[in-house]
C-alpha cells in the first residue's frame, strides 16, 4: 500500500450543482425541468451541502484528509448578466474560510459544467462574448479570494465538448447504418444519457425557443465545434492573466479528461488521434500554466478500427466503462512527458454499490501514484471523486461515487463508507 508524505494533497472533490441544491439560475436547473429533458431527474436539493458544508467538511478532517477542490457556482454568483451578488460571495469566501480553520487546503474550480442561465441567449460556450463574461466573473471571485488561495482551476474538463461531439457522431453513425448501439456510454467519463438528447430533437428545439430563445442552447456540456473549442482555450487563458494581475502567486490551470489510451496492432494512428483530441492540442494554450489537473477514471483500449468495447466477462463499473485503476499511473506519465508543471488529480474514482470495489480502485490507483511520485514526477494532490454520493448529472442520483453516503429519504443523513477512512489512512505521519 502507497503512503503519501504528510504535505502531499489528499482529499476529495465535488463540483457545486451535484451537491449543493437549490442552484436555480443555472442552465443545468433549467434543462432539468423542461418537459423534453435529457435529465433522468431534477438535482433539487441536491446533498444540501450549500448549508451542510461545516458538516461535510469535518467529515473530510475527522478522516485525517488535508484537501478538498469544490466548485464555485457561476450562476449563483452572477443571476443576472452584470450583477453580482455580494452574499453569494461571502457564501464561498465562508467555505474557503472553514476549510483553512480545519486545515484542510481549498482548491478551487471557477467553472465546473454548470453556467448561468442568461449565457445560453448571449450565444453559450459558441460566442466570444464568454470570454470576456468569464474573465470577469473570476475576476470578481479572485479579488476577495487572493489571499486565501493557493490553486485555482479555471475551467474542468476543458475538453467534454469535444468528446461529446465525438461520441455523437459515432452514435449518429451507428443509428444512420442500423448498426448495434453497444455500449456508447463507456466512452464519456460522465453521467450521461446521449440517447435521450438525440431523441424528440424537435420538440426540444421549440421548447428551447420558448426558455432559453434559441433552438440549440450551447452549454458547455453540449457537442462543441472546433471553434467553440478554441474559444474554451481563450476563455481559461483570460481568466488565467485576470488572476495572476491580482495576485500572481495563484497557481492556475485547468482540468482535463484523459484516457489511458492502449493501442493493439493496427490502432496506432486512431490511438494517436485521440491522444491529440483529449490533450495534445491543448499544449500551446497551457504550457506557461503552473499545473494540469489529470481526471482519468479507465482506459480506453484502440484497434485498427477503433475504440473496442470492453469484451465478455470485463468488470464494469456502474458507470458503465471499465473498472480499471492501473489507467492513473499510465495517464500520469504521458502527461508528464510533455507537460512540465506540476500535476494534481483532480478527479479519479469508481461509481459502484460495494464499497469494497471502491477501497481495491483507490489502493490500486494511489499505488500507482506513488510509484509515479518515486520517478520524480511532479504529482502534488491526488483528490478522489467524489466526497458525496451526489448528483451525476443526466444520470441523477442512481450512480454512487461517493466515499459518503447521502440518505435522501432521512433528510440527507451523512453516512461515512468504509473507503473514507481507507483513504484518510493513505497519508504519513
């Protein structure tokens, strides 16, 4: 078993609409209540960790942690394009607050999928106007933070839109040739139900003119373009020169998903042109960043016609993608050859019913960072996902990652599993 020395971050993670509640001026709220949602339910109140922070957060500490990324939610901090609400900022600066009192260090994510409402008519996560709306908001949080923060993640999974994009086309490739579906899911490290968005197209399109006035809001979870990919780039590089202008000492970067890509005979190229998709292409626009935030949950296995399903008798996760914790390590050192700053884990778990499966994923999983720590790369947080049962996005509350358990029907009682402490124990003296 791999112990990490006692400064090493080592924590969990959650993203602010999966388990705060209650997150009402989002374009994630709003898409969950529209009668041609894609979400298999609405988030509500979501874990209530908008008022239970203290309580998560000790959990967290009492387990012997020292870390904790959590979201700061856009649309709460920014209802209404322009105005800004000072309690709602208080509201985070609270948290960071409690986090520094309990000596656990806050690592903070300014956007984490979910944007507000009033972005989807200015043309999305599509328009270069966001650019310039995103600078500001993180200019406006940064400027009470500064002091407070050591890392900042500007934008997670930088790269969703494109996989996203991807996966459609795939799918729309399957159904155009009545080919079998397979297991299309296992290919997004996300909560995500493509078939239901693909379905009742048009409907959704009218009831998209009625809420947002336009046909197809451009989320950031939607499918992106390449020029909305660039335009995410700009985005985090904005709000990167807006942090360092208020305080240089920040260390900035963003997060991305990344596969471990594994090649059999014949799959070179494909595995090569999905390795510059996820990450490769991004290197001109976060090489001067002081970090990446890896968040890598399974492997993805290419062959001369592309990605394979995992095969009869392979070990799923409830997610729907292979169980498979050896991926880490592998992403870890492939990033490392070609990025140079420092590498935190932003994300990395398993979404399973045993909390058993959890504790054999993390004991493999940090073994292999530990390994990748003695070669002398940089990794300075490894941050578990999640630290609550939560809100898995399309998929709803059906899907557990959590290290605690969140009881719904007894008003979210905090139900702390087994792999809490196992990883609390991974930390040296």
């Amino acid at each position: 078993m791999g112990i990490f020395e006692d400064n090493f971050l080592l924590g969990a993670a959650t993203a602010a609409h999966q388990v705060e509640g209650n997150n009402i001026h989002s374009d994630c709220w709003v898409m969950e209540q529209m009668d041609c949602s894609s979400f298999a339910e609405p988030s509500l109140n979501a874990c209530d960790h908008y008022n239970r922070y203290e309580e998560d957060i000790r959990l967290l500490k009492d387990a012997g942690l020292n870390a904790y990324r959590f979201s700061v939610e856009w649309a709460r901090i920014e209802p209404v394009c322009g105005q800004f609400d000072v309690a709602e900022l208080d509201h985070y600066e609270a948290v960071v607050d409690f986090c520094i009192k309990s000596g656990i260090e806050p690592i903070i994510t300014l956007h984490h999928f979910s944007s507000p409402a009033w972005l989807m008519e200015k043309g999305g996560w599509e328009s270069e106007e966001v650019i310039e709306y995103f600078s500001r908001y993180c200019g406006y949080v940064i400027e009470r933070l500064k002091d407070k923060v050591h890392y900042i993640c500007t934008i997670n999974e930088a790269n969703m839109g494109i996989q996203i994009a991807e996966l459609s086309k795939k799918y729309m490739e399957q159904l155009m040739s009545q080919a079998a579906a397979g297991n299309t899911e296992g290919s997004l490290q996300l909560g995500f139900n493509l078939e239901d968005m693909l379905t009742n197209q048009k409907k959704a399109a009218e009831e998209n003119r009625k809420v947002f006035g336009v046909e197809n809001p451009q989320s950031f979870i939607s499918a992106r373009t390449a020029e909305g990919d660039e335009i995410i780039c700009k985005a985090h590089m904005a709000a990167k020169e807006m942090i360092k202008k208020i305080n240089p000492e920040i260390k900035v970067g963003l997060t991305l998903s990344l596969f471990d890509i594994q090649i059999l005979p014949g799959g070179e190229e494909k595995a090569n042109e999905k390795w510059q998709m996820d990450f490769g292409h991004y290197l001109p626009y976060i090489k001067e960043d002081d970090f990446i935030g890896v968040q890598n949950y399974t492997r993805c296995v290419m062959g001369s016609d592309g990605e394979q399903q995992p095969g009869e008798g392979v070990k799923l996760t409830d997610s729907g993608y292979e169980f498979y914790p050896f991926a880490l390590a592998n992403v870890i050192r492939k990033v490392a050859a070609s990025f140079k700053g420092e590498i935190l884990i932003t994300e990395n778990g398993v979404a399973t019913g045993d909390d058993r499966e959890r504790i054999t994923y993390i004991e493999e999983a940090t073994n292999g960072v530990v390994g990748c720590i003695k070669e002398g790369i940089p990794v300075k947080a490894y941050l578990y996902w999640s630290l609550l049962d939560n809100f898995e996005w399309q998929k709803g509350y059906g899907i557990r990652f959590g290290l605690v358990a969140v009881d719904r029907e007894n008003e979210g009682r905090r139900l702390p599993k087994p792999s809490l402490e196992f990883l609390g124990s991974l930390r040296g003296e």
